[in-house]
C-alpha cells in the first residue's frame, strides 16, 4: 500500500497555504473539510480514527466562521484532529477503550480555545490505549499504522493525531504526552512536536495518564505553525491544579529565528543507543555534521542521571497514576482493558507511598545534577528515538521495545522540561528521523526558535506530503537573558 | 520560678547591641559566651538545651574570629543556636532520640555559612522527638518551658531555639519547620520566625521531618537581625534536590520598611478559631484594630480551602515521609520511640502511592483557589496560634491540642508559601501574642518588610528581655512589581 498518491502531489495543508486559498476563494472550510472525509477513506487501513466527524458534526463550526474575521482568528477554517483522551463536546472520548468511554457536554479547554480562534475539529484520533505506550499498536481497533511505510509502527501514544497531519488529513493535531506520547509519532511521521512545559496548556478535559506528568502537546509541519496553534491553545486555567502563568519571555512573541552562536549539549558517545538500527545511527552522525556546518557547537553531557530518572518512569510509583486514571475500571472489570495495557497499570495499585517519596526525593536529587548540565548549553539535542521499530519487530517483544523507545524521552516530564522533536533528515532508506530540543521550564518559544533555525538550514517536506515544511519567520532573536526591573511606587 | 531577674534587665542580645559592646571593648565573643553559660545554668529547668557547648568545643570558632574583619561579616561574634536535628560537626545530632543518634563529621551547609559569617555556635536544642509535634512536650529528656512563664508551652518543634533567644542566651537560632514549627514556638516567646520559601536555606545536613516539605527556619528579635542572618544563611546548594536560586526580587537588599497602602488579606470571622482562648481572641482583635489604625486594610478571605489543605498534612499520606525519616529506627526498635511521637509516625509505612498521588492532585486544585485569593491582597495575616495552652492541657491531649496548634500554621509548606511570625501584643495575661503573614514563593523580603512595619508600629520587648525589639531600618520600600527586560545578543 502506498500513502502518496498522485493527486496529493501538490496538497498543502500548512497554515499559509490554507489561508491563501480560503481568500483567494480556491478554497472554502468546507470545500477542505469535504476533501478531508474523501480523502481520510482512502487511509482506512492506516486506523488513524476512532470518530471521523461527519459534515452534519462540523457544521456548528463552519458556520460560526461567518462571524470571525480571519485576519483576527489566526486559526481560521485551519482542521485539527484531537487524540481520543481530550474532549470534544458531544463527541465520546474513548482513551481507545469502549467500556471507559463517556460523551462529554463540554470540550476540554484548549480545543475550545482552538475552535474559539477559529479552528474546525476533523475528529477523533487512534491512540496507544489511556496512552499508556510510544508505539501505536495498543489499541483495540487496531494499530495504527505509520504515514510513511505502512508496515512500520506510527509511533504512540499519540499515534493518529500524527498519521492524520502527516497525510495531510489535518493541518495540525492534539496529542498528550507523559513519556514521549508528543514526540516520538512526530518523529516516526517527519512532524514538528511540541511538549510544552507542563501547566502551559490547561488539562481541563484532558483524560490523565500521569496526572503530575501529563502534557497536552502540539503536532504541525514546522515551528511556524506550532507557534500560532500554540498561542491559541495555551494560557492559565485555574481550574487546573498543575497549570502556571507563562513569564514574559515564554510568550508567542519571543518566537523567531534563533541566530547567531549556540552551544548545545549532546550525550555523550558511549551512551547513545540505537537499539540495532543503523539507519537511525547514521541518520543522527548525519545531522550532528550539517548542524555543525551550520554554526551549532556541540558539548558532550553525560546522561546518566537523564537515564536513571527515565527509568523510573515506569520502573517506579507513577504507575499508579496510569492506576487512579483507569479507576474504576481497572478494579471492576479489568478484562476489558487491552492486555499489554493492563498488565502494565495492573501493579499501579500497589506501590507504598514510602516508594513515592523516596523516588521524588532521587528525582530531585538527580534533576539538579541535570539542570546543572543545562545551565552550560543553549539547550540540549538528543535524537528523539534510537530505532524504528516495523509492526512486526514491535509486537515480538511489546514492552521491552516500548522502553527502548522511551530511552531519549522518558525522563522529560519528571524534571519539568521543555521540548521540541523536529525531523532533520530521510533515513537511507527513505524513512523520517528527527533529533529532540530539551530545555528548562518555560525554554519553550526559545527551543522553538532554535528548531526553526534547524527546519530552515535542512529543508524537509510536511510530513509525508510532498511540499516543502520549510518556516518563514526570520526575526532574529538571540539568547534569551532576563533583567528584573523593580519597580517601587 | 520566675525567668528574669534583676541582672537581666539591661541585657540586650541584639545584633546591634552586640556588635557595638564588641567594637567599644565593652565585651569580647569570649566574655559573651562565658556570660551565657552561666545564665544557660539557672534555666536548667527549662530543659532548653540537648548539648550545651562547652568552652574548649567553642574555641575553635571564637580563634578563627582573629583572622575576620568585623565590617566584612555581618555575624562577627553573634551567638546562635542550632535546633538539634541540624548537624554542627562533631556534636551529635540527636533529634530528641538517643537510639537514632549520630556523630557529623560535617556541619550542615547553613550552619557552616553562618560561621563563615563570623556566627558562634552556643549549643544544640530541644526539640518535639524528630521535629514531630507544634508544642515543645514530646522530648525525652523533658519537655520545654516557656520563656515567659514556666506552667506554659514553648511551642514546638523548635523549643529548644525559640527559648533560648527568648532569654538572651542566643542572639538568633535556627529551627526547623514543616507545619508551624518556626512560627508557633516565635508566637509564644515574643520573637520573629521566619519561614523561608522552601529551597531558600539549603537541607544538606538538616535531618528531615517531611523531605518534601521541610524548611529551615530563623528565630530572631526583629526583622532587622533576621534579614542579616537569613542573608547569611541562605544560598542555592545542588546537594539539596529541593533548593531553588532566589530570584533577584527577594534578595537581601530588597528588605527595608514596607511603606504607603496595604491591603491584607484576613480570615473570614466565622472561620476565626481560638480553641476557648479568650485571651488570645482579644489580642488578635486588638492587633487588626491597631494595625488599622497604621494605614493596613483588611479583606476578607475564604479560608476553607486553607484549612483542607492544612488537615491533609496530618490526616494524609505525608506521614509517609515522617516514617522513612525515622527508618530504620521504626522498623528495627519502634519501643526507643517517645510514645506520642511513635504512634503519629508508625501509620506512616501503610497508606499506597495512589493516596498520595490523589491527595497531591488534590492540593493542587485547592492551591489554585488560594493562590487567586492571594493574589487579590499585598499578603495574609492569620493568628500564628489560636491558643496558648498550659503544659497540663497540652498533656491532657496531646494530639487533638497539637492538632489545634496548627489550625493556621499547616498549610503553608503544602502549597509553598513563604512567612513570618512576628510579634504584636501582649495578651491581657502578658503572655506575648504574635501573627503570621503569608506570601507566595519568594516572597520572603516582602514579608519581612511589612513585618518591619509592624515591629515599628507595635513596639515590644526582645523575647522575654527588658529591652525593646524595634527595628531601626526605615528605608522605604512599595509593592514589589518586576518587569522583565529582554537583552537580545
């Protein structure tokens, strides 16, 4: 089965192109929408949705367009698919489990944000059950399969609010992310994906994995576009106990072009792992040497206290989160959860509090040790994952290869950091590959900015479409130093 | 037994006081320390102190005084003490419990700063068995007398510290604080406490009560002596996996005299409780209509959010944390436990990580109700206890009474506010009473600056010495408002 078919050629579903076509009337919402539908049949097999929205379900949307002005709704008439764990009103979220689903009255915050600047839900995406994995094969009506290679794995949990954008069956998407949920299927389909700081994004509505951990993360074509649906889905929400106010020199318009010099931290060579796949090892050698020709610096850190708090991930206590959220499910009829699934949130019940504390304290012991690391770099670069994994070498050994997917992003979130998986080069044999931006708290619009440098000096298409992903924006910021300015009065 | 007599009428174991006799020739560290030793030993009733030091232990520090400029460290020749679950090296660090005891061959990182700054180390103290307790009884080796009136409560856990520069035998000391420990012993010994931001004064060496939430404290006469020892005490330490750098706002020179409007945040009436204190109730609406008449307004907060959070911390799974930082002590030999004190802790090791987690989600949620109260005021004022009560009401109920101890005090760590007990009437029994105000994280100096106000508006005496406690700096300082300033380059 091939996934880019001749007529596709020329679709461009990025931001600027859409908005071109809707003024200079090639296009409408609707027209687009309709596209969509005709378009998303053809990828049935690829099980990217578990609710398609029909014409009849959209309407409420495009007919509120009417009333917005597109040069004041950044997001105008721009269709975005939402991971099945995130509210949409009068839509079932699932979490890719029947017996746990629910129709919500409300939608959850950022998609009413996102439709409030005037963005149309397409529908519901595939994803690893209660996104409890990085692969995409977890889940009840099937795997889902990647936009490249049908043969090979999406990537999860966020598995098709990837596939969709990289096929050009939504601009952009709503994936979550606890342990690398919104990067590692951004980086298995050639797919900016943004894990924002935690709190950035409300997770009122958002089903929870790890409710401490969990990031409501964004999928697009380039930072560009990460950047716009950004700042339409972020902002405080009090109603959430893990959300912050965004500082100043976080907000949308410290976004741009990263320029001149920048050091950046890489691990170590005796500690990358790829896991088997040489293609993925030359494929980050690779872009080590174009960054370098561009200008970046590299500094080796040493990653082992990165790694000995990744492994707590689900070595440790959090697993009794991915517990509490499958309550009571999980305690009254556990069968109708997909096996690899519950054998992982089974023993989510049982862990002492004593373990909890003690791994905290570890954690935090160790996140000075990385944060001190960080303070000497711009930020630091590893490759989003060691190795893409085909269907059939991810199902020969489900939960050992999840965790060596895991191996560059489970750490993220238990230390509070920022990130940014951004494609960099075809592998040799064709398939997409991409490196991970990691910065501290709040770094988010300084690591986009530096991953808009990389997308311009290694022009790439949008996905698996074949235009070209390149971002425009070239206002020049620099280093990011903050003066604080009393003022008395 | 009464504890001042004649020849202390005229002692003044200020900073400023201290050094002036020092720079005159009027008295030497040595003289000091002598003259405290001798004054240590008709308090012996008091059961102050766990490990007085002796004239050879302190030699070591009063020669080092030879070789440090007066003018360059701010704490040349202060006497402090050390709450007995902070390590001074070489003296052992008990906790109130014998059979947990051990010998540092390291102060900790504060205690070092503060000697660094010229500090004299008098002696370790009494404290509630393992910081576990707001009331100063649960010690083996007996419980602690009030300063002012021997049948009365030290307040706890801190006894030992608050009593001690009550009665003129230290200038300043440490404690410790994870409920109220800093601030309920300040109240009922007419002092300053101080409790900082968690992560401001660095953990390494302070034995824990509740890692996750515990913070060193200073006990001072006024806000003046207490800026000058915090200043010397605090610091980021990348030992410590909960420490955080101060930001530029909070620093040390940021204190001064808090001038011009205020608006304080005050607990609704029908929220006010006193546990049958009248006494205590007067002198809390004594305060307000004192402070009303120097420029403050009130307003009216909800405290049923507060008051959650503040009986999760006893009633929750923290207690965890209290059992792992007797283990393996409660494991091994629960019977070397003192009673009370054992049957809070054992409990500990039973409640799952899912409690803690859903407690913490909990917390989370309410900290966003009480932060945005916060947010509506300069800060919060609260009585820092409801009640004083006697050493055999205290006995008679032990943990329902302690329980009422931290009505007001609990909360604080949980949801990461920094405060300031601080002194302000007499009661009608002339017995001292004191308030709290609260701020968000880092709002340390800020604090201490209206604290200064009322210290300056409220004229009291040092702890239970003759001289007055006013402090003298008078440079104006208004609400705080930071504007970032961003330096491309």
């Amino acid at each position: 089965m091939t996934t880019n078919n001749t007529s596709e050629n020329t679709l461009d579903m990025g931001f600027s192109a859409l908005r071109e076509s809707y003024k200079t009337g090639v296009a409408t919402p609707a027209s687009v929408m309709a596209d969509i539908r005709q378009r998303a049949a053809d990828y049935k097999d690829h099980n990217i949705w578990i609710h398609l929205l029909t014409e009849s379900e959209q309407a409420v949307w495009l007919d509120a367009l009417k009333d917005k002005d597109m040069d004041t709704h950044p997001l105008w008439g721009i269709p975005f698919a939402i991971k099945d764990n995130i509210d949409l009103a009068d839509i079932p979220t699932t979490a890719g489990c029947d017996a746990f689903a629910y129709t919500p009255k409300k939608s959850s915050q950022v998609v009413q944000q996102l439709i409030d600047a005037g963005a149309i839900p397409v529908g519901k995406t595939n994803l690893d059950q209660f996104a409890t994995g990085l692969n995409g094969t977890r889940s009840p009506i099937g795997a889902c399969h990647n936009s490249f290679n049908y043969d090979y794995i999406s990537g999860g949990s966020s598995s098709g609010s990837a596939v969709a954008v990289a096929l050009g069956l939504a601009s952009f998407s709503l994936g979550t992310d606890t342990a690398g949920s919104g990067r590692i299927p951004a980086c298995f389909n050639n797919l900016v994906g943004v894990k924002p700081s935690i709190g950035l994004l409300s997770a009122t509505g958002m089903l929870p994995a790890c409710r401490s951990l969990d990031c409501m993360t964004i999928f697009a074509y380039n930072t560009d576009d990460a950047n716009v649906a950004l700042a339409a889905a972020e902002g405080f929400d009090e109603r959430d106990g893990y959300s912050r106010q965004n500082p100043f020199d976080n907000q949308a318009r410290q976004y741009g072009l990263r320029t001149g010099p920048l050091k950046v931290g890489v691990i170590a060579a005796h500690q990358l792992k790829f896991f088997g796949d040489e293609s993925y090892e030359k494929a980050y050698l690779q872009t080590l040497e174009l960054l370098k020709e561009q200008g970046f610096a590299f500094q080796e850190i040493d990653y082992a206290s990165f790694d000995e708090i990744a492994q707590l991930l689900y070595e440790g206590p959090w697993v009794s989160e991915r517990y509490i959220a499958t309550q009571p499910l999980i305690d009254d009829n556990p069968e109708a959860i997909f096996p690899v699934v519950r054998e992982i949130i089974a023993p989510g019940g049982k862990p002492p509090a004593t373990a909890l504390f003690k791994a905290q304290y570890r954690i935090n012991y160790l996140k000075q040790i990385c944060l001190a690391q960080m303070a000497q770099v711009d930020c630091l670069l590893t490759p989003t994952a060691g190795r893409h994994f085909t269907m059939a070498e991810m199902l020969e050994e489900p939960i050992k290869r999840n965790s060596e997917l895991g191996y560059y992003t489970n750490f993220m979130n238990l230390i509070d950091l920022a990130s940014i998986a951004v494609p960099t080069v075809m592998t040799e044999n064709d398939m997409p590959f991409g490196i991970t931006l990691v910065g501290p708290t709040f770094s988010d619009r300084m690591l986009m900015s530096i991953a808009n440098r990389i997308q311009q000096a290694l022009p790439l298409k949008k996905g698996a479409l074949e235009v070209m992903a390149t971002p425009s924006n070239t206002t020049s910021v620099g280093h990011n130093q903050t003066i604080d300015v009393m003022v008395c009065g």
